[in-house]
DNA sequence: CGCAAACTTGATGTTGCTCAAGCTAGGTGG
DNA sequence: CCACCTAGCTTGAGCAACATCAAGTTTGCG
C-alpha cells in the first residue's frame, strides 16, 4: 500500500462544493483510460456495504442516496445525504466506513481506487479540488455533531429542512423530501414518531406548511433559522 | 483565493496517523522558510476563536486541546481532543469552525497558510499526508456521529475510555483523563451529573477502577468494548 | 380497487436532565 | 505544616423530553 488517499463523502446536506468532478477526473491526460462506468441503482438497492473491500470512488451523478452505519442490535445512523457533485468511497483503511444505498433512482459513475490516487500524485489541481471536498465534509460533519450532541428535537428538524432547503436551492422555499420519515429520524438521532409531531408542531406554529408528507414549503424562514441556530428557548 | 486547502483537525480522540508532520512539512525545500514559530500556551487559554479568520495552520507537538463549538444561549459541543501529531485550523472557507483551547500545557509548531498550501502543490507527498489526516478525522466524526445519535449513555462513556485507552497506548489499562467531566459531557452530548454516575455504575459493575477521578483503570476491556459497541441491550 | 408501506396521533414509560446538597482534593497563605 | 478555600466531583430527588407501544389514516402502486 502506497498511495494513501482520501475522501468519504459525509456532505450531510450541507454546503458541498458541487464543482463538477468528472471534468477534472477525465481531463485529457495520458496513460489513464477515459470515463468509468457508469452504475445504476434502484430506491433501496446497495451500493456498497460498511467494511467491504474499498476498491473504488464513486461520483454522484444524478439521485439521493444515503450512508449509513449499523449498531450490532439494529439501530442505524444516517451519516449522510448525497446528491448529484458529490463524491463517496475512499477509505484510507481499504474497507468502506458505511453503507451507501440509493433513495431514489441514482446514477454514479465508479472510479478505480489505483487511477484515482494516480491521479492525485500527478495533478496538483486535482488533489487540492478533493482535499478541498474532504475538509467541506469535514466541516458538515463537525457541525452535525453539534446537532447531534446538543439541538433539541426541533432544533434539529428546523436545522435539517434549511440544510435541504439550501441543497436543493428551490426558490420560494418548497422543498421535495425524498427520504422518508424513518431516514430523516436516523439522520438527527430521533424517533419517526417525533419527526412527525415535530412536523406537525412547526405547521400549527406557521413556520412551515405541508401539503403532502413529502413536500414541505417554508412559511417562516427567518423563524425556522432562528429555530435552528438555537436562539429560542432564552439563555 | 487559489490555493484552496483542508484539513481540520477533529481527531475524535481516534486512530489519526500520528505520523511526524513536521518532517514533512518542513523536509528540505528551497524558498520556503524553516520551521514556523512555537506557540505555547497554559491550560484554560485559546489559541483561536470560532469565526476567527483562519491564517494559520497549526501542529500539535505537546499537550492536550480541545475544540468546541457552542449554542448562543451557551450550550457547548465539544467536537474533539487533540494530541501531538494532530492538526487543526485549516478551514477552506478562510473561518475556523471551532474554537481550539488548551486542556494542558501545549506547545504547537504555527503554519502561515500560504506557505502550507503552496507546499500543497508542490510536494505530492505532503499533499498525500494531508489528505490522509482529513480522511481519518473524517471517519474518526462519522464514528462520533453514530454515538451521539444512537448510543446510551453508558454506551458513549464506555467508548470514550476505550478511546483514550487507545490513543494513550499506556499499558495495563490505566488512563490519565486530563480534562474535566465537564468536558467529557460536553465531548458525548451528555451532562456532568451522568457522566459522573455512569462511570460510578461501571466501577460498581467492576468494569473499571476509578483511584482518583482523574485516573481509570480498565478492569474488564472485553465488558466495556462489548458496551462500547451496542452488544450489551439484547436485540 | 385494494393492499402495503409510510405517516400521524394518542397514551404511557424511561432515560437522562435539572436543581440542590454534600464531598474531595489540590493549592495557597498563615 | 496545617487549615482553609475553591473548583471539580459525586449523589439524590423530581421532572421533562423524547422513546415506546398501539391504533388509526393516508398514499401510492399494482
């Protein structure tokens, strides 16, 4: 083992650099085939499994998945949600640190591990983009703990309906939840039920509407921001 | 802004390469300065400010950090603890995301950023080394992201020792807890009053021996990493 | 149209938080 | 050298937020 590199993809929603990839993967350069492949999967279907063999890096190229972890009894975390720029996969321990499973219909296209780090020794642009990728993760992570540690459970629904709704970049504030009730739960460390009535609560307070469960518009957004930073119950 | 960098130091306490980066950084090289200059400070003072712009990054060479985030009405997340090897302050937005204390004595070596990124582009080695710390804090976070979300109470401390016990490396399974319980609730999303009790149940349950609150001996490493991983609740 | 999965709502339970003392230990000064 | 003083730790009692358990309801798809 040589060429230690980097990347997993947490991007938990948050600000990603959704500078294309693939242009800078595939840039004319010698001695590297083109394109990989590209790989398709259905809602539901794996792509890969926290501990298998890490061989390749994968881009996201169209479709929501999500990466999660497993405690031995059942329990599941949501690291992360991955949308189209987004790149997942590299484990510089060789083995995967989550499952990566496709919500809706997605597209990747899969990158060898070996070309991959190639590339990073011999493009200087290319390794500071990826370091650039990993350190914006880094950052979303650090502020999911935040989350995790300390928002209480509106706090934390507040805070995950601007990351999407800043994500998806809709204007007028009517956001698509591809993900059901139980991912969203598994993402801010809480129960369906109180996703739910957390829900319900911030339509009775007018901070959001809600047409159908998986459309959410944002009524309030000065209000769900202030939410979400913590600013309500007083100091 | 060109040289878009990375690397935050979370270092969850985690297996991060505690690889010299002082050799590295400062490896033979024409035009570049020597080493940076030696920052010290005593326990209780910061080094940097969250929001603070980032010019600097920094190496830990002795001594324990801490780094954290907080609420406006003062609810604190502890979302690390340093050691020598580990780096902290690089942000790619040009903001630290943390605030970054001393919990002992420390000393660490100062980076002008400027140089560190050029470096970066210049040497496929270091750029390598990097991007190999940022994917171990990386993992190091996601695996803190599932303790704060799914694990018990009992569950976070029991990991937290393992943890310590691991990065200390001292033998026998005594571990020196250099920061406050404070802290430690801060660092797992819990209060003072149940870390406390949860460590006085796990010495009860002669998992642990506590000498002096600072000092834990780890009784029974089987008992606790069975704890530490979920295994103990039936499924 | 019917079925299953997902969502909502209600009643009850439990974990960990809050508030309130007391205790311990290490550092300082008399 | 000891006694005090304070920051940190432990313990207890009561409580609140969120989980669990249990129905119903909606929705989307075959």
């Amino acid at each position: 083992m040589h060429a230690q590199t980097v990347s997993q993809a947490y991007a938990g929603i948050g600000p990603t650099a959704r500078l294309g990839l693939t242009e800078l993967l595939h840039r004319p350069a010698p001695g590297i085939a083109a394109l990989g492949p590209l790989v398709c999967k259905a809602p539901g279907e794996m792509l890969f499994a926290e501990g298998e063999e890490a061989d390749s890096v994968y881009e996201v190229i169209r479709g929501l998945l999500r990466l999660h972890k497993l405690l031995p009894d059942g329990r599941r975390q949501i690291t992360g949600f991955l949308l189209a720029g987004d790149l997942l996969g590299l484990a510089p321990s060789g083995v995967y640190a989550y499952t990566a499973e496709a919500v809706t219909p997605i597209a990747l296209r899969r990158h060898k591990r070996a070309a991959f780090e190639r590339r990073l020794d011999e493009e200087p642009d290319f390794a500071r983009h990826v370091l650039r990728l990993a350190s914006d993760e880094l950052r979303a992570a650090q502020e999911q703990i935040l989350l995790l540690g300390r928002k209480s459970a509106a706090e934390k629904v507040a805070s995950f309906l601007l990351q999407i709704a800043d994500r998806q970049g809709t204007e007028e504030g009517e956001i698509e939840l591809a993900m059901t009730r139980g991912d969203i739960a598994d993402y801010l460390g809480l129960t369906v039920e109180t996703v739910s009535r957390t829900l319900t609560r911030l339509k009775q307070d007018a901070l959001i509407a809600l047409r159908v469960a998986s459309r959410v518009v944002i009524r309030d957004r000065d209000g769900l921001e202030s939410l979400a930073a913590g600013e309500c119950g007083e100091e």
